[in-house]
C-alpha cells in the first residue's frame, strides 16, 4: 500500500472529500441492498398470500374450473350451501369443532397453569420424576394410545361410534404434557416475589393467586390461544375418533372427506373454500387480536426449551 | 497433548485427532461405566430394602394398634386422633379389596390366555330363538389387567405408607407428641400442596396416556387386529412373532416390509431433517430482512406471514394438495398457459417430485414460526459485536457466520431440537399433502404383506402406522403397535445425543 493513500499520511484523513466519496459509494450500495431486500419481500408476500386469494375467491365461484385462477362467475350460494346441505351438515360440524374448542381451552388452560405451577414453584420429591416421565411419554407417538381409548370407549358405548363427548375427554387428560411452556415462564417470576407473600401469612395458594396470575398474563393468554387453535386444526385424533357417523365429525374431518371424496374433486370445491374461509375467520380474528401474546410464547418456549 | 500443540495443528489434523481420540476414549469410557454398575446395584438395593426395614421395625418395636395397621389400614391413624385420613385408607382398602375379590382376581386369572370362549348361542322361548351371549372379552381383560395391577401398586404404595405413618404417629406419642387431623390437612395446602395441584392432571395422564400406552405396548405381543375385533372373536398371546412377521427375514416376503420400512425410515429422518433445516435458516434469513433498519412496515410484514400460522393448518394443507392436483390443480395450468410446460406434472404422485413438493410446501408452512422466533433473538444480539467486527473488516457473511448464527443456535439449540423430534412425527403435512402416495409398486405376482397395503413413498412412519390401523382393512393393530415402538426408539435415541450435546453447548454460556 503507499504512503499516500494510508491512513499514516495526515493528508489522507484530512482530505474530507475521500471520505464522502466512500459514504456516497456505501450509501449507494445500501439503497441498492434496501431495494433487493424490498422486491424480496414483495415476492414472498405474494407467495404467502396467493393460496388464500385463491381460497377466497373459489369461495365464491359459481363453478370449479381449473384453468381459471379467477373465476368467471360469482355467487353467494356456496356460503348458503354451508346451511342448506343435507349430506354434509356443515354447520353442525362447525359447532362440534367450537364446543370442542371451548370446553377443552376451559380445562387444558387450568390444568396446564396447575402443572406448570407446580412443577415450577414448589419442590417435592418425585418432582424430577414426572417431568422424566412426561419427557419419555411424549417420545411415544400419542396416537397409538387412543386406538386403545377409541375401542374401549365404543365398548363402553355399546358398539356405537363415540360421541364429541370422548374427543373432550382425550384432549383435557393428556394437557399435562404441555406444561414445558408455562413453566420456563413461572421459572422467570423472581422467587422473592413468592418470600414477601409468605412473609406477610401467605400459603402456596395466596403465592399462585397473588403473584403467579397476576404477573403471568402474557402465557395464560398464549395457554389459551394454543389450547383452542389446536383442537380446531386436528385432523388426526378427529378423525380416528369421527367414525362413519357424520353428525359427529369436526371440520377437519368434513373438509378433508369432502374434498377427497372421488367424484366430488371438482363439484364440490367452492363448497370446500367457503367451508374453509368460514372456518378461518374466527381463527384468524383471534390470532390477529392476541398476536402479540403468541409471540410471546413461543419465542419464550424456543429460549427455554 | 497440550494445548498449545493441538492448537498448532491444521483443521483437517484437528478432526482427525479428535475422532482418533473419541476411539481411544471408548474402552476407558466402557471401563469406568462398567466400575460404576455395582456401586448403582448396590445403591439401588439399599434403597430398595429401606421400606422392609420399616415394616419389620413397625412389626417389631410397634405397640398392637401399629401391628393391627398391618391387617386394617389406617388403624394406628384413626385411634391416634388423624381420623380422617386413617378412615381415607380404610376406605379405599375396602374399595380395592372388594374389586379385587368381585373383579380384579378374575381378570387377571385369564391374562394368561385371554379368554376362552368370546360367545355362545343360547336358545331362548321368544323370536328370533336364540341369543348371543358374550363371555370372555380379551380386550376388557387385558384393558383391565393394567388397571388391577396399577391399582394394586398404588394400594401397596399406601398400604406401607399408612403404616409407616402409624409407626411414627406412635413413636411421637411416646415423647408426648399429639397427632390431629388440623395439622395434617393444613399440610396439603402448605407442604403436601403439589398433591393436590397434580392430583387432576395425572389422574388424567395415567388414565388416558400411561395406561393406553401400557396397553398398546402389549398388544404388539398379540395378534389383535380388526379380524379379531372383540366381543365377537378373542385375541392372543404370539409372543414375538409381529416383529418376526416384520423383521425377520426367514418369514415369507418380509423382505419387501424390510425393504419399505427401510425406505421409510430413511425419508422420515431426510424428511425432518430438511424440514427443520431449511425452516430453521430460512426463517431466519426472512427475520433478518425484516429487521434491516431501513426496511419499513415491518409489521405489514411480519402479519402478512403470520397469515399462514393464523389459518388452520388442515385448511391451507388440503388447499395446496389441490392445488397442485394433477388433473384439476392450478398450478399445472397456470405453468401450461405461461407454455413452461406441455403436460402436467403429477406433483403429488411421481417418487422424488412429491418428496421435494412436500419439502417446499413445509417451508411455506414453516418460515413464518421461526421468523416470529427470530425476529425477538435477533434484536437481542448485542450491537457492539457488529461494530467491532465491521471495524475489523468482516464482510456480512463472515458476521452472519461468526456472530448471529453461533448466538442464535446457542439460544435457539432446544427449540431446534423440539422441531427435529416433532418433524419426525409430523402426520399433518405428509397425510393432508400427498396422502403418502406415490404407492409403491411391486412386481405381480409377488403377494404382498398386508402390513404394506396402501404404504406409499411419501409416507413417515407416523402416518404408516395410522395407514395400518385405521385407514386399511383389515387394521392390524399389532403391527401398528411394533411400528410405534420403532418410533419411540428412534425419538429416544435421538434426543438423548441431541440433548447432550446441546447441554454442554449451554454450558460454556459463551453470550452472557
């Protein structure tokens, strides 16, 4: 390097019209990288989004036709088809999914916040145990076990299809293996929160009702949200536990029969958009209003593991 | 060897000094886990024999209410003035004495065999003349063997601790201590109170988790599948033959299962690990562009990717398959009208295609999970370990390298591992997308296992299992339950290497 254009040379650094030419130059180079970063983001919106454009407007087509990604003709007869059909009583469907959803929130929030509390807060013995036992437990694919569940309950019902009743049960009973989240929250209220409680006559309820809850908004919402998403998203426990009856189905199930029942791939599409915009807008309404709280939970979660 | 020569040696020469010195390692690592198995026997036994030494003392140096405890439970507790919990005890010894005496001893009489006879016709005086009666069930008796069993644990487990209590209750009296009842239920809302906060959710998780699980263990020693189906037909111990039937290759055509279970096998681990992978930096990378400072509307962005959390996975899944269809899908025709392509392309069923389309599709589904995780993390990472390095004159990737993707796999590490182990078991994106299929095809002629009916190339083991035990005809509940153990094996396995490492990543807490 010479000695003209090092920094050793005094000139050089006094010499202001370098060092714009240099900012200039890396001014450009960032304009150019905000612009590349902007197109990159503008496409993968579009990626993001284009499935449910599609899903919204085959919703309203009057028919199903492939090589159209707009339809030719609208209508509002396929969001009336949800009430009218007989074969596929969609509205009931959606209100198995929604009291499904609403009674196991209810009882998966408060078993998860007991759990988490308790093996977050307290020390006993046997503490470690159970969370190696849930660990190990969770490694099993939980599945096979209701296969199990499924046939003694239809022992039980006298050989007839279990009702919505069961899928309740099913999912409030296994909730304690999802206290992994709750408790790295519970691990981060500082201890001597709990110290001034019992200092002032308080037991372990006083510490759960006037410390824990207070302080643990963000993850009893974030419990909520996740314990009435998941039932409404599962396929896989629905519909091992639906049966033929279809009075008992959850949407899930419906949707997925619908559209892959054979000869129905074309006729019965827009029916199956509708069905699914109508089932994603409460969904999503939640998602939107309580966001903020979900990402609180699983950025936690993912910290702590 | 120092360190200061291991450092002076090349990166290749490192690698192989390290892994020359895990061999070297082995033999002395399997010596001292060999010297340790005693003294863990020997503990174990020590603890072991503590509840005998208990009982004997109680036995011995009791008065004749702790030694009357022995035969009715909970006397020493409620003559001593804890009346209720000694009547508890009782009563649930009451309980268990009467299942046991009516039900239990019955069902566990017939585990052996499972049942003898599932029916039996009787003629009766009204039409149709005769009826069915169901005897043996081998289902309820298996089902009701664990409980008798767990029961009976727990009834031990209370019955030593009632007398233990007496014992103490008694020797407490003799230095003019007083029992109450006050005293031991103010205990479970201060000491005892995790019994009572746990007491609804492990009710529940042995009811409806440990105890199918039990179950469904057992029944891969069994020939139960739904050609058997109870009460109509019996069920029975075959010892090892599922797994034979599956693995053992001297059975007619289990090589074919062999060959396909090997083959799901290898997809299920490619398919999470390019599914955690790719979501991983990807996602990651997505973060990184929104969180550039001169990148406005961020929240624009971030919600506009959220969309794919906030609509139900089921919807968005069966959506895309049909879009992809090979006959009615839209993606085929819009590639036909730009003339990309002539014919359509089966997306879902041609081998390697559906493979790669399902890949793609996860990180679709993916991205918008670890951009939210990231977003956070990211703007955690401390600036001036930036600024330094661009003042020593990193380029963008070194720093990326160097700086965010150490800090953020250190804090990420569990979370990654959490999604590996998932993806394993991820049932919803394979069985919505492609349903498994491609199927795979032998050669005719060939009879093929009923175990591999409707298995197809796309298929994890999560989704081969619910293909065997609800969708085929007829279900093969045994197999499923061999498949499952697989299952937990791998998951297991991988988790405890996985987990290891990561600890001792944790402990070098290299960012605090």
């Amino acid at each position: 390097m010479k000695y003209k254009d090092s920094i050793y040379n005094p000139d050089f650094i006094r010499n202001s019209s370098h060092k714009k030419k240099h900012t200039r130059s890396m001014k450009a180079v960032s304009k150019i990288g905000t612009g590349a970063t902007y197109i990159i983001l503008v496409v993968i919106s579009f990626i993001w989004l284009i499935p449910f454009v599609y899903l919204l407007l085959q919703s309203f087509a009057v028919k199903f036709e492939p090589e159209y990604f707009i339809p030719r003709e609208f209508t509002f007869n396929n969001y009336v088809q949800l009430f009218t059909d007989t074969t596929y009583p969609f509205w009931k469907w959606y209100l198995n999914s929604f009291i499904i959803a609403v009674v196991t929130t209810v009882f998966q929030t408060i078993l998860v916040l007991l759990t988490a509390y308790s093996l977050s807060r307290l020390r006993f013995k046997g503490r470690q145990a159970i969370m190696n036992l849930i660990l190990i437990l969770g490694m099993f694919p939980g599945f096979l076990g209701m296969i199990c569940i499924y046939n003694i309950l239809k022992l039980f019902c006298g050989g007839n299809e279990p009702s919505i009743f069961s899928i309740i049960i099913i999912y409030c009973a296994n909730s304690a293996m999802s206290y992994y989240i709750a408790k790295g929250f519970f691990d981060t209220i500082p201890k001597s929160l709990d110290e001034a409680v019992r200092i002032d006559g308080g037991n372990n309820n006083t510490v759960f009702w006037k410390v824990i809850v207070p302080m643990s908004k963000p993850i009893i919402i974030y419990t909520i949200l996740i314990s009435f998403t998941t039932p409404w998203g599962d396929f896989m426990l629905a519909s091992m536990l639906a049966g033929l009856k279809t009075s008992n189905w959850t949407v899930a199930v419906g949707l997925q029969t619908i559209i892959n029942t054979i000869g129905n791939e074309t006729k019965m599409f827009p029916f199956f958009c509708a069905g699914g915009v109508v089932v994603s807008i409460p969904i999503m309404a939640l998602f939107f209003w309580l966001q903020k709280y979900y990402v609180e939970g699983i950025a936690g979660g993912a910290v702590k593991g | 060897m120092t360190k200061v020569e291991y450092l002076s040696m090349s990166k290749p020469l490192r690698i192989l000094y390290k892994i020359g010195s895990f061999f070297k390692s082995i033999p002395l690592a399997i010596w001292k886990f060999l010297k340790k198995i005693p003294f863990v026997i020997l503990k174990l036994l020590r603890k072991a024999t503590i509840p005998f030494i208990t009982l004997k003392d109680a036995l011995v140096y009791g008065d004749w209410k702790v030694r009357l405890s022995f035969l009715v439970c909970g006397f020493g507790e409620f003559t001593r003035k804890q009346v209720v919990r000694g009547v508890l005890v009782l009563l649930l010894q009451i309980c268990f004495t009467v299942y046991f005496s009516v039900f239990g001893w019955k069902m566990l009489a017939n585990l052996a065999d499972l049942g003898y006879i599932a029916s039996a016709e009787v003629p009766i005086n009204t039409p149709p003349y005769t009826r069915n009666f169901y005897l043996d069930n081998s289902l309820l008796i298996l089902l009701y063997s664990i409980v008798t069993i767990i029961f009976a644990l727990i009834m031990i487990y209370l019955w030593y601790n009632s007398i233990r209590n007496s014992y103490v209750l008694y020797k407490n009296e003799q230095i003019g201590k007083e029992a109450s009842d006050k005293e031991y239920l103010a205990s479970y809302v201060g000491k005892k109170y995790q019994n009572i906060l746990l007491s609804v959710p492990m009710v529940g998780l042995v009811l409806f988790t440990i105890i199918p699980m039990i179950f469904m263990i057992l029944i891969g020693f069994t020939n139960y599948t739904s050609d058997r189906l109870t009460p109509i037909k019996l069920f029975d111990w075959v010892g090892l033959q599922t797994y034979a039937n599956l693995f053992a290759s001297k059975v007619s055509n289990s090589n074919l299962i062999i060959q396909s279970f090997l083959h799901v096998i290898t997809w299920t681990l490619i398919w999470a690990f390019f599914a955690t992978f790719t979501n991983y930096f990807l996602g990651m990378v997505v973060a990184m562009l929104i969180n550039k400072k001169t990148i406005k509307l961020k929240k624009l962005w971030r919600t506009i990717l959220v969309t794919t959390i906030a609509v139900p996975q089921f919807v968005s899944l069966l959506l895309i398959s049909r879009m992809f269809d090979e006959s009615y899908g839209v993606v085929n025709e819009i590639l036909k009208s730009l003339g990309l392509i002539k014919k359509s392309i089966a997306f879902l069923s041609t081998f390697p295609i559906t493979n790669i389309v399902i890949i793609v599709v996860n990180i679709w589904i993916g991205i918008p999970y670890t951009m939210l995780i990231c977003t956070g993390i990211l703007m955690n990472i401390p600036e001036d370990l930036y600024e330094s390095a661009k003042i020593d004159g990193a380029s963008p990737f070194k720093m990326y390298m160097k700086i965010t993707l150490p800090y953020m796999l250190f804090i990420t590490g569990p979370y990654l591992i959490s999604q590996f182990v998932g993806n394993i078991n991820n049932f919803n994106v394979i069985y919505l997308l492609s349903k498994g299929g491609p199927n795979f095809t032998f050669k005719p002629g060939v009879t093929v296992p009923t175990q591999l009916t409707g298995l197809g190339r796309s298929d994890l083991l999560i989704t081969w299992i619910y293909k065997m035990t609800i969708t085929n005809n007829p279900k093969d509940y045994a197999s499923g339950s061999v498949m499952g153990i697989c299952i937990f094996v791998i998951v297991a396995f991988l988790s405890l290497i996985l987990y290891n490492r990561s600890s001792s990543v944790k402990n070098e807490e290299d960012f605090q």
